[in-house]
C-alpha cells in the first residue's frame, strides 16, 4: 500500500465541475481518495500554485500498427540524426513525425498525456496493432477496430442488412480485434477503390456491392447502439480532404439518423468550394450541424506546419493525395478484403493558400463549437501534425495575441480574409481540461479515467502555472499513471507498462460459422486465428493491464 | 574653341542613367546570326515608344564565341530593369529564338541577373532540358532545327545613355557626310551603340510639347527651317542642316571615348567639308547626371 | 498446450508452421517420437520437422566448446557482453517476443542489429524508404487476382505452399505468367492460365520494358511480343498482382523492386495492381518489424551509445565483421540449424537451434534455445507485412526462449555486481 | 574568414581498432583551436569517445586559409569533411567511408582511395580523389530523395557500383572504370566516364547528361537515338569537361551521338557518345 498527497495544487476536474479550486489531492495505490489533512503519507508534493488535471487522453492518435510502421519505413531521413538522450530509463529510440513506439511514449507522458488511442486498427493487423501499443510505455492505450470496408459486411449489406447479423458480427469483431470501439474509414469507398472506383459519395452506390457509404454508416452505428458499445461510431466521413466536402459530411450526420457518432478529424472535411480557389472555410456550417444534433461528437484533426506524413486506411484519398505530397514517395495497399493502407508524406506550407486555410478551418472549429464535452483535441497524429504539437495548439487556442501573431504569417489572401480573424475567443483551462482528458474520457465511456474523483486512476498532470501556453503544458511538473511518478519536469523518471482499454459486447456466437465460411473462401489466415484470446492479448500487449470497458446492455459474456 | 575652322560649343552632352545588357548571339553562320541580331535591334530607337534602344555592337569571330560560332554582340539599354527584362524576353522570344541555327549568351560576366533563357524555355512545353556547365545554366529548347540554347539569365548594369553630338552644317550634303564619317568610327568603339537609324537622327528633341499628350517634340532651337522665328534658337544663318548622333554606352567613359571619336572625324575633315560648329543637347543638367563637355572631351588639357 | 509428452494416437495438434514466412496455420501436427506433418506436404516444413532433435535434454550450453550449465552460460555470456564496447547483435531469427527482449539488450549494450536474411530484407525496404511502394496481402490475391505475374521468380521453390495459399475459394478465372523462369506446375489449378514469358535480356532490362510499355511510350526497336503482349495484359487486368522476391534478385534487388513497383503505380493510374515481395523468412520480417516500431528506424541500425543510424550499406554483418567494426558477435538463430553465424575472430554468443553442429573458433558461449512454434509459442509476421501469425508449442522440450535468455542477460548486467553498463 | 586561419597537420599515431567518426572534424572547427585543444577535441571511436589527439600527433601552423592535412592510412576513418562548409582537407593516403558526404564548400582532396559513399549528398565545394572510390559515390543516403546536389566530384581511379546513384545536381569525374549502374536513377547533373562502364549504366535515370568518353557502352532499348544537331550544347559541355584533363582532353575535338532516356521512367536524360 502505497499513499501520496498533492497539496495545494489548483484542481481543473471538469468532470465534477471543479474550475479551478485549490485542494490537496490523495491517492492510494493508484486511485485516487479521500484523505484526512492530517493523514500521513508515503510521499507528498507541494504544488500549491499549481495546476492540476487529470491525465491527458488522446483519443485519435496513430499510435501502433501497420501503416505507423511503414511510415517510419518510409522516411528513415526524417528520423535524422537521432540521438539518444542521456536518460538510463529510455531505450534507443527516434523520430519525429512518427516516432519508434518508445519514444512516442516518453514523449507522451513527458507532456502530462497518460492514454492514447489508435483509430485505425485493421481487423487483420490487430495483432501487430496491440504489440505496437503494448510497447509504448507508460501510456494506456485501446483501439478502434476498422469495419466497414470489409467485403464480409458490405457483403451482409447487399444481402439486405439484416440489423442483428450486422450487429453480432460487429460484435464478434470488436471481441476478435479486442477494440475499444469501430471506426469506419471512407464508408465503402476503401473496397471500391480495390475495384478501381475513384470516387464514392455517400449516396453513390459502391460499384461491386451497390452499397452505399449512407448504409454503410447507418448499420454500423445501429449495430454499436445495439450492442451498447460506450465509444460511437468513429467516422472519417466520405471524400476526406476534398472542396466541398462539407455536404458529404452533413449527409453522414443525417446518415445517422439521429445514432451516436464521432466525426474525425473533421478539419478535413469541412470544405466549401467558395472564393477564387474554389477552396473556402465551411468550420461554420459544420459547427452548426454538430451544435444541432447532441447525438455527434466531434474531433478536429488540427493542422501543424512542417513536415509530417499522413497515414490512413483510405487508399482511395491517398492515391489522390500522392501527388501533393512531399517527398514524392508513398506507400499504398489493399489488405486482406478488410482494409487498406495510404501513407503520403506532407509538408504544411503556411504560404500555401490551401495549408493555411486548413490551419483556420482547424481552429475556427475549436471556437467556435458550443459544447467542449463534443469537442476533442487532436491534430490527428501524425496526418494534421505530430502529437509533439499540442502544447503549441493549446496556446494559439488560449491565447488570441499569439494566434493573430500566427495568422498574420500565413498566405496574404487567407491572412487577410479568414473569419478567424473576428473571433475573439480564448478558451479556459477548464475548456481545455475537457478536450483534453474529461470529454475523451466520457465519449470512450472510461468511467475512471479523465478526471480527479475518488475513485478514479491516479492519472495526474501538474502543470507550472506560466503565462506562456505552451511552455506550460510541453513540461509538466510531475505525471503520474496509476500513482506513479513518470515524469519529472520533462524528464522520464519510470517506464510502467501501460494497459489495454477494450470492451467485450455480447453477441450471439451463431454468426462465428458464417464468418468461418467467408474466411474459408476468402481468407489468408485459419479462423482459428482470426481472434485474439486475453491471454494472447496481454502477451502482445506486453504484458500490460487489461482493462475492460463495460458495454451497459449485454454484459461482458464475450466469446 | 575652333578646330580646323569648326567650332566646338561650350556645352555638354547630357545623359541620363540606364540599365543595360549585352547579349551574344550565335548562329550557323555570320548571316543568320545578323538576320537574329538585326531583328532583335529592330525598332529599338529610343526608349520613348520602343521600350529599349538597342544596336548591334560588333561581330564575334568564332573564336570570341561561347559555342565556337559566329557571332554578333548586341547592347539594349532601357529605363529600368524590369524594362528592360521584358524588352529581352520579347525580342529574344520572337527574333533569337524563331531565327533558324541561333543560340543566345550573356554577353557580360557581371550584374544584377535577368531572365534570358529562362522563361523562353516553356516554348518547349516540358520538353526543356536545364545544363549547367561550368556554373552557368543554360535550357535546351527542342526546335524544329534541332534545339535552342539559351543561358538562364543576363546579368544587368547601370549604363548611360542619351549621349549625343550635334552636326551644324551648311546643307545637307555636309550634314550627312559628316555624320556618316562619324559613325563609321563611333561604331568601332566597344561598349556603345548608335540606336537611330544609320547612327543618326535628325528629330532631336526637347523635353515636353504644347500637346498634353506628348512628352517630347522637336528640338526648336536647333530647326533650321525656325531661325528667326522661333524665340530661341541656337542657330546661325549659314547653317541650314543638323544632325545628331545618339550614343548609348556600358560606362560613362565609353560614351566619352565614342563622343570623342566622333567628334575627331568630323574635325579631321576640317571646314571645308561643310561642318560649322559642333554642340551637344543638354537641358540645364535637369535631365541626367552625366554631363559630356565637349570641349574638354576633344582637348582635356586646353579645357581643365 | 504443454502438456508433454503426447500419445501417439492423440489428435493432430492445430499448428502453424514457422519454417517459411508464409506461416501456415491451416495445418496440424502429430506428435509422437517425431513430428509430422499433417494437411500439407510441404517439403521445407517436412525437411524442418525432420531436424527436430528428438532429444533436446542432449543440447546443452557450452563455454568455450565445454558443456556448461545455463546459469554459468548465462555469466559467461554476460561477461562478454560487459567487456564489449561494440557488440553486432546479428541473426536475430527468432519470434516477436525474442526481439523484443533483445532489443532491450541491444539497447543497454549500445549494439548493431542485424538479420541473417539482411541483404533480402533491406532489397524489400529500399524501394520502400526510396521511392514508396503498393503493395497487397495473400487474401487479396486469393479473391481478387486475375492476372498475376511472378517475376523472376518461381514462388514454391523457397515457399513451397505460395499457389495453394492463394488458390481462389471459389471458380475463378486467372492467368499466372513467369517472366524470366519456366512455369511452374505447382501453380496449376482449374481455370488458371500459366504462361512462360522469357526475359528481353535480363531482368532489369526486362522491367525497363516493361514500364515503358505499361506507359505506351513509343521504344525505338519493336519490343519482343510476349513482353508487350504481357504489357497490354497487365493494362487490361483487373487487378494484376506482381510477384517477385527481393532475396532472388541480385546485389541490385531494391532496384528491381523499385521498377515493379514503378509499373504498378503506372498501371493503378488507370486500372488497378499491387506489388507482392516473397521474403521475411527466419523471422526476418518480423525482425525487421519489431526493431523499425521500437527504435523508429529499421533493421542495419546501430544504437549507437551516441545516437541511433541507420546504414544498410555499412551495417551489414558481412561488412560490420570484414572491417572488424565490432568486438563482439550475439548470434541468434531459432529455426535453422544451419544457420549458424559468419566466420568471426570475434568473442560470440550464440542463442541457437538446438541441433546446430558446434563453430569451431573464437571464444564463444551456445545456448540453445526453443525454436517458436516447437518448443515455444510465439508470434511472427507473415511475409506480406502486416499480418502476425500465433505460433503454438508443439512439445515442451525444455529449452528456454531468446526472450527469456536475452532477459536473464539483461539482467545480469543490470545487477550491480556484474560491472557492466556505465 | 575572419578568425585566424591555420594548418593543422595531423599525423596518424597508429591505426584504430574500430572505425572512427571525424565528423566535425573541420577547418573552421580547429582554425580557432591551438594545437592542444585542437587534440581535446572528442571524436567517435566505435561506441566512446576519444581525443583527436590520442589518435593523431597534432601540429598547428599559422596560414593564410584554413586546413586541414591529414598522413597516414584513414581508411578506418569515416564521415571526413562531413557536412564541411569551407577550408581544405587533404589527406595524404587513402580515407574511409562517407568522405566529403554533404560538403557544402571547401577542397578536399585524397590522394588514395575513399570508400564507400564518397561525396554522397555533396552539396558544393570539391571532392578530388586521386585514387578510387567504392560504391555509392555521389548518391543519396537511405530515404533521401536526391545524391549529390551540387559541387564537383573528381575520381581520378576507379569507382564502385551505384555511381551517382540520385544524383541531382553538379558535375562527376571518372577517369577510370564505372561498376554496374553507374548514374543508376540520376535525377539530373553531369558525369563524364573515361573508361567503361559495368552493367545498366543509366539504369532508370530521368535527367541529367552522362557523356561516355571512353568504351561506347551498349545503348539499353529504352534510350532512343535523337539525331539532332547537338553542336551547340556539346561545344559547350565538352570545353568544359576538357578542363578536366586525361580522357577528357580531346571532347571538344570528337563529334557525338546523343541517346534519350530513360524512357521507362521520364525519358529526359541523355547519353553523349563521342566518336
């Protein structure tokens, strides 16, 4: 038994409401308690003056599996030169858009984060996935398994789209890949590019299965519904990156019906075809959308300028973006008729009229969306910007001097006419605390992660009260995961393996033996293999904490 | 001052700075290396309505050339530089580049550069080759001939321009034999060229016209068909012709040389061929910096 | 699964064989004195089993050529390890767990990495790290290839099983074309085409061709028919999947992946197509794997006390131990037992096969170990990337695994006693 | 140069027993050293860190331009000259891998051999090597997407495979025999071959010129014979690698033929042939 107190520190737990009180905070054994003023302790830190919030979540971060891995196969001359640092707790590792698994996670936590999830976990690379996470220390880390351009479903689909064979084979899924949630990428639009379509609007009928990407999102957020998973359906929306895209993302909204879901990265889709570019800001159009319809959340996929790759399961928007990329080398793939792979490397430009305008588009959705509990922050690692950049983020959001300092260098046209330049809105620490650690939490249904109740895991970051953002929150004062100091004024002071967030819906086993017939015909691997045990899921994860997420109808009878 | 029965006006030539260039052209042969040059110097008389003034300044021997062909050294002078740019690029473009065998070189080593090549390589439509050699880059234009080779830029200098030297003769007979003789030796001098046609011309102007709408117009006081009518007037009876010579240079001290040599043609002939004085236009020292005193340009010792 | 020993008559074991990167796993075991292969009658998992030792208590360590206990082992081997300034951590044929382990090792000992299958591995990643790559996976070419061209290779000689993995599941027309090779029967299958096109020279020349033609750029000499009849069959297929093997494909391989997959971006303009590289073998793809997502960066990279590098050039084990650029060799080879490691007047360590014949030379320590998927489960991926294959034990014969040597190293070094580290 | 400038002479003590790293190792970087600091100065010897001067005896002369005169056999020896700005190198014998790699200024001339990946990325200044060189000279490190970019590479022996592997910019020299894909995937530059060449010279380039001097290699199918007039550009290519010497003298001299290619990629580099 171990017990530790935080005294003085001012707490941002917007979770309970708390904006900025100042209380000591008690933990024992990695939870955090109550504890008497008085009661002894096993360590204690003054961090009166303080800033105290509960670990970051990131809950869209290309952290681990396949096409991470290729990216740092890709751009070995951005991992150039690569020294080590002079900490015995770290072992070798570099990079800098898409570091080696180790490093992201010293980096991570060095910067208060203490979770983060892969959004883009191909069914049949969940294996490498999980072993990926699992040797990212210290970070607790889950997955959302990618469905929806797997020729089984689409297959179910163009059968009719009986809602409880979708649902019990969404459900075998998410237990197969041992997922945290499902993404869908390109509704439809990943399979029929691997039948040479170019392009799938969420109305246009898939050109093999006649599906559309309409059908394809509507099933499977039913069939999360259904099965109560906590997260909702992760959608990266049809025609990623394309003017004008804001009307595929509001039909992906109406797609839902009303059902939960998350919009990702949605920076990348919310495009008008307005101004001389035929290029134009549609932030507000989306923000009105989401504003209006509680049941969508929404991530923004910020930009950074400077060089970055993205990395996403949509061959058919990077087969497009290969030509716009920088340097002109990318890897593409189709995988095992369940998903498929894109890796471009970019770079930000701020004099691109393009770049700059995605960087407002960005920033213009944090502002202006009415509800930070809907909002999450990411840049979408590595695609808008490494996750190295969220303390920048955070200040050019808390602070408007610094941001029309930034805004007067981009390209003059956008310079001169964003919309960002009239919004006067600087968000608090409390509104930051939620896009970071509350709201993440709460839409993965992580009942005691994301804030400082008792009760809740000692994911704890102490922050340095500073004027200047970004300094404040690149080098925490201390971070703890589970109780245990991390990091210390920047530097790795323990290494814990992290643990592996999935949920287990119930679902009815019958449709394992329509599985094992697609498999059979289709397949590369035994279906004998196609699931994950959790014992082979801890021994990929290497060995860390399995920390299952209850989905509130069906219980966790699994398979 | 009188020399050899001419008179030698106490003035000065007044010029004015320009940016100029010097470009080298060079073709299969001396001919169609001229018919570029000649075309590209076309229509290049004064600044006022062609943009540049440009000449020819001399041949090149094979052996002067960048690619071991004949070649012709041309000078274009204009107001500014980026003037003169386009005055390039367009003369280059439809003169150098259209005429069969040609390829065009910087023809100086030193200087702000200009585009020469560089923008004339999308006449090849993707299909330009860039070559550097030895530090200079050239562009390879595929053409029906085979390709055009263009250097990348020209370098620019300040230059000086608006040189001159007026012939006050008896007729026009004098007049012209006089100034021909003048031009003959003024051309050999390097670094400046004559842009009027022949050398010569004879509307010299005065800055500024009742007619709003143009900036210069005849040189009154120097129109022999005004003596005594116009109010000031720079002429005396017997002369009845003038010509003037316009001399564009690299520096200062070319134009000099050239005014020099001149000027020594025509004094060598003596007064009997039917030269009455020389002078030169100047406008009070309103119009440029660079004043050419023609006495003491003939005799420094006797003027300084 | 470790019960041992099993009956004779037990039902075959569900198993997943490591001996090729194709990882079978549609496939069992019985298990009795040896082990047999049953669903399959690959002749390279045969040829594997076979030299299963049938008694592994026999393989002990040694020091030195001397039968040594595991814990004296262990200490000699970490004595070595501490008076090594340099050490090239090469072979490195084990499972995903093995590396791992290793690499915490390699890391602490500021160690070059490197695969017995490097040159191969690295002919795969240069044209990836060079110019990018599309490539596709056993199931895709399963359902969707009508058209699939094997390169310079013929796929069943190093992975016996290759046609029938990618054997469509239901009838389905396609054509296989050799390009550079004889056709090969094991391809054959109802409703499939095989066809022989020769080089037009050899195969660089032979892609040159290939990749203009698929360009319709006009050649100046009319190219051999069976090369442009194959180029207006690839522009036509609907999915055409080229299939080669960067370790077959000479000194120059990564350039032969860079034209395939040059052709391929060519023909995905306008139709579709994808790459296939047969390799990763010994787990040489999983090395490769696991070292690129800890470190950032690939395998022939050193993590050097001063930085990491990346030199597939320079950090190649031939040439790190011809130029004597280390001063010790940790040899690790779990599949093979001819595998054993390079000449080298260089203090090794070798984590190997239980049956691999004793090197003769310089100081060394053996410890054999389990090979995955026999004496072990594990993981390993399988040769088209991105899929990881569970390995099951067969048998508990008692040796240990890399992971759980390279972990008992570490820490012996880590124990302050050892003097090792600084 | 506003420092002082000085010659540094560095004398070989006694070959090492790992490869050594003399990155940093410069002209600029010692000019403002005496000689004892200049022997403090840290350089990688296998995975420690050792002192110039244990390696090397040091003497230090006062000079007009920065240098740096190596003697002794450096063939372990790498990275010399690396990413060097300005100041001159000399080396009196042979030098290790990466010898003048991503120079961007400066002379550096060996008088024996250089190793694998000499001038590779070179940027500007001037490699000179009397000897031969290995393979990968005047190419791109892993990833990168362009070889040497600028600066002139002068290889008086031999060169490896892979010559100017990348190649984007500048101008190579080889006296001697090329290996195979010599100007494999040049992506633009010059390079002038003296001798012969090994197999698919050209392989895949896109631009760039290279101008065989001696053996008349084969032309591959995809190089295309483009019968133009080529006086122009070759008059003035050929006086200019004539300055070079040896094979190179008589260029300007011999008429050539011109190949395009490689058409399996671009198609916009070309191969001059004299006769």
């Amino acid at each position: 038994m171990s017990t530790l107190r935080l005294r003085g520190g001012r707490l941002y737990d917007p979770a309970h409401g708390i904006d900025g009180e100042v209380c000591d905070l008690g933990v024992r054994d990695g939870r955090i308690v109550a504890l008497h003023e008085n009661e002894p302790v096993d360590r204690e830190h003054d961090v009166s003056g303080m800033i105290v919030m509960a670990g970051g979540i990131d809950l869209h971060s290309h952290i681990g599996g396949g096409k991470v891995n290729l990216a740092r196969l890709l751009l070995p001359e951005d991992h150039r030169p690569a020294p080590r640092t002079d900490n015995p707790l770290e072992l070798a590792s570099c990079g800098a858009c898409t570091p080696g698994t180790l490093a992201t996670g010293y980096r991570y936590a060095e910067m208060g984060y203490t979770a983060a999830f892969e959004p883009a976990m191909a069914l049949s690379n969940a294996r490498h996935a999980h072993m990926e996470m699992g040797d990212t220390p210290i970070l607790d880390h889950g997955a959302y398994v990618m469905l929806g351009n797997d020729e089984l479903l689409l297959e179910m689909l163009a059968e009719g789209g009986d809602p409880a064979l979708v649902r019990d084979y969404v459900g075998w899924a998410i237990n197969a890949a041992r997922a945290m949630g499902v993404k869908v990428v390109n509704p439809g639009g990943i399979s029929a590019f691997k039948f040479n379509q170019r392009k799938l609007d969420v109305d246009e009928p898939h050109v093999q299965h006649r599906v559309t990407p309409r059908q394809v999102v509507h099933a499977l957020a039913r069939a999360l519904t259904e099965l109560a998973v906590p997260h909702p359906l992760h959608i990266h929306a049809s025609n990623l990156g394309v003017a004008g895209n804001i009307a595929s993302t509001l039909a992906t909204i109406d797609a839902l019906e009303g059902l939960r879901g998350h919009l990702t990265h949605v920076q990348f889709h919310s495009y008008g075809t307005e101004g001389p570019h035929k290029f134009s800001s549609a932030a507000l159009a989306l923000v009105e959308a989401v504003n209006a319809h509680p049941n969508v959340s929404i991530d923004v996929g910020q930009i950074i300028f400077g060089q970055t790759v993205t990395a996403s399961g949509d061959t058919m928007t990077q087969i497009r973006n290969a030509a716009l990329g920088s340097p002109r080398k990318w890897v593409g793939a189709d995988i095992e008729c369940d998903a498929g792979c894109g890796l471009v490397p970019f770079r930000y430009r701020d004099q691109s009229y393009v770049n700059a305008l995605q960087w407002v588009i960005g920033l213009e959705i944090f502002l202006l969306a009415n509800d930070p509990w809907r909002v999450v922050l990411t840049t979408d690692h590595p695609n808008g910007g490494p996750f190295t950049s969220y303390p920048h983020l955070i200040r050019l959001l808390m602070d408007k001097s610094f941001r029309d300092e930034q805004l007067a260098r981009l390209h003059p046209e956008v310079a001169a006419h964003a919309a960002l330049r009239e919004i006067r809105r600087e968000l608090t620490l409390y509104e930051i605390a939620i896009m970071t650690r509350a709201a993440p939490a709460r839409l993965l249904g992580l009942a005691d992660r994301g804030h400082l109740g008792v009760g809740a895991a000692a994911d704890i970051a102490v922050y340095r009260e500073d004027a200047d953002r970004e300094y404040m929150f690149r080098t925490p004062e201390y971070v703890f995961k589970d109780g245990e100091l991390v990091a210390r004024q920047g530097r790795i002071v323990a290494t814990p393996v992290g643990g592996t967030h999935f949920v287990e819906p119930g679902f009815d086993g019958a449709i394992e033996q329509r599985i094992a017939r697609y498999a059979e015909h289709h397949h590369a691997l035994d279906f004998r293999n196609a699931a994950i045990g959790r014992d082979e899921l801890c021994t990929c994860a290497n060995g860390g904490q399995l920390l299952v997420t209850p989905c509130a109808v069906h219980g966790t009878n699994g398979t | 001052m009188e020399i050899n029965g001419i008179a030698i006006d106490d003035t000065f030539a007044e010029a004015f700075p320009m940016k100029a260039t010097r470009l080298v052209v060079t073709a299969h042969n001396e001919t169609w290396a001229m018919h570029a040059a000649v075309a590209a110097t076309g229509f290049a008389t004064s600044v006022i309505a062609c943009g540049c003034e440009a000449g020819i300044e001399r041949h090149l021997d094979a052996a002067e050339t960048p690619d071991g062909r004949p070649g012709v050294a041309l000078l274009m002078f204009s107001m500014s530089g980026k003037e003169l740019a386009k005055q390039v690029e367009r003369r280059v473009g439809q003169c150098v580049l259209t005429c069969p065998t040609t390829a065009v070189y910087a023809g100086l080593a030193d200087g702000e550069p200009i585009a020469l090549g560089r923008n004339l390589r999308f006449f090849g439509d993707g299909w330009q080759i860039s070559k550097m050699i030895g530090g200079v880059r050239y562009w390879r234009v595929p053409v029906m001939d085979g390709e055009f080779v263009a250097q990348e830029t020209t370098p620019v200098v300040k230059a000086v321009g608006g040189g001159n030297l007026l012939i006050l003769a008896r007729d026009t007979d004098a007049a012209l034999a006089a100034a021909e003789a003048a031009v003959a030796t003024m051309r050999a001098v390097p670094g400046v060229i004559l842009p009027f046609p022949g050398g010569v011309v004879r509307s010299g102007s005065k800055v500024g016209s009742r007619y709003k709408a143009l900036p210069a117009s005849t040189n009154e006081a120097f129109c022999p068909a005004l003596t005594g009518l116009a109010a000031k007037t720079s002429l005396t009876p017997e002369v009845r012709c003038v010509m003037e010579i316009v001399i564009d240079g690299l520096t200062e001290a070319d134009v000099t040389t050239a005014t020099r040599a001149g000027m020594q043609a025509i004094l060598e002939r003596g007064a009997a061929a039917g030269v009455v004085r020389l002078s030169a236009g100047n406008y009070g020292g309103k119009l440029g910096p660079f004043h050419f005193h023609l006495r003491r340009i003939i005799a420094p010792e006797a003027a300084s | 699964m470790t019960a041992s020993p099993t009956p004779t008559d037990a039902p075959p074991l569900p198993w997943t064989c490591p001996f090729c990167a194709l990882l079978c796993d549609g496939v069992a075991l019985a298990r009795g004195e040896t082990l047999e292969l049953r669903g399959s009658d690959c002749p390279k998992a045969r040829q594997a089993l076979a030299q299963q030792p049938a008694d592994t208590a026999a393989a002990t360590p040694t020091i030195d050529g001397r039968a040594a206990s595991l814990d004296e082992a262990l200490d000699a081997a970490a004595r070595l390890l501490a008076g090594a300034t340099l050490p090239l951590f090469a072979g490195l044929a084990t499972d995903v767990a093995g590396i791992r382990s290793l690499y915490a090792l390699a890391s602490a000992r500021d160690a070059i990495l490197d695969h017995l299958l490097g040159d191969a591995i690295m002919a795969s990643v240069r044209p990836l790290q060079d110019r990018g790559v599309y490539y596709t996976t056993l199931a895709e070419v399963r359902t969707r290839a009508d058209l699939i061209v094997c390169f310079g290779t013929r796929p069943a000689e190093r992975y016996p099983e290759f046609f029938r993995r990618i054997a469509p599941g239901e009838p389905r027309r396609r054509e296989i074309v050799f390009v550079g090779t004889d056709t090969d029967p094991a391809a054959a299958g109802p409703d499939t085409e095989l066809e022989a096109v020769p080089f037009a020279g050899d195969a660089f020349d032979t892609l040159a061709l290939l990749n203009a033609l698929a360009a319709d750029r006009a050649l100046a000499a009319p190219p051999p028919g069976p090369l442009a009849g194959l180029a207006a069959r690839l522009q036509a297929a609907r999915y055409a999947v080229i299939v080669w093997e960067p370790g077959a494909s000479g000194a120059q391989g990564a350039l032969v992946g860079e034209a395939i997959n040059r052709l391929v971006g060519t023909l995905n303009a306008r139709t579709r197509a994808a790459s296939l590289a047969l390799g990763g073998s010994q787990g040489g793809y999983t090395a490769n794997q696991v070292v690129t997502w800890l470190s950032g960066l690939p395998l022939r990279t050193g993590l050097f006390r001063d930085g990491l590098r990346h030199d597939p050039w320079a950090l190649a084990t031939a040439r790190v131990l011809a130029g004597r650029n280390a001063d010790l060799l940790l040899w690790v080879s779990s599949f093979d037992p001819s595998a054993t490691p390079p000449a080298a007047d260089l203090p090794t360590i070798i984590l190997g096969h239980a049956a691999m014949p004793p090197v003769a030379g310089a100081p060394q320590v053996f410890i054999p170990v389990a090979t995955p998927g026999i004496g072990a489960a594990g993981h390993l991926f399988r040769l088209d990337g991105g899929v990881v294959v569970p390995l099951v034990q067969a048998r508990d014969d008692g040796l240990p695994t890399v992971a759980a040597i390279a972990g008992a190293i570490a820490q012996r070094l880590a124990a302050p006693a050892s003097g090792a580290g600084s | 140069m506003s420092a002082p400038a000085a010659v540094f002479e560095l004398r070989l003590r006694a070959l090492p027993r790992f490869r050594v790293d003399l990155a940093g190792v410069t002209p600029l970087a010692l000019g403002a050293l005496g000689e004892a600091e200049a022997g403090r100065v840290a350089i990688r010897h296998g995975n420690e860190a050792l002192a110039l001067g244990e390696l090397f005896e040091i003497r230090r002369r006062p000079a007009n331009a920065p240098a740096l005169h190596f003697e002794g056999d450096l063939s372990r020896f790498d990275r010399l000259a690396w990413e060097m700005e300005d100041g001159e190198i000399r080396v009196d014998g042979p030098v290790g891998h990466y010898a003048a790699a991503r120079l961007r200024g400066g002379l550096v001339a060996v008088a024996g051999d250089a190793g694998g990946f000499a001038a590779c990325e070179m940027a500007g200044g001037e490699l000179a090597v009397a000897g031969s060189v290995g393979d990968f000279a005047a190419a791109a490190l892993p990833g990168s997407m362009d070889g040497m970019r600028g600066g002139t590479l002068v290889v008086r022996g031999d060169a490896g495979a892979r010559f100017a592997d990348r190649m984007r910019r500048g101008t190579a020299f080889v006296f001697g025999n090329a290996g195979d894909f010599f100007a494999s995937r040049l992506v633009a530059g010059t390079i002038a071959l003296g001798g012969r060449c090994g197999a698919h010279p050209g392989w895949a380039m896109r631009r760039g010129t290279l101008v065989f001097a001696g053996e008349t290699p084969a032309v591959p199918a995809t190089f295309v014979e483009t019968g133009h007039d080529l006086r122009v550009i070759w008059t003035l290519l050929a006086r200019d690698l004539a300055r070079a010497g040896g094979p190179f003298t008589a260029l300007p001299d011999r008429r050539v033929r011109r190949f395009a290619g490689d058409i399996a990629v671009d198609g916009k580099g070309e191969w001059l042939l004299p006769e």
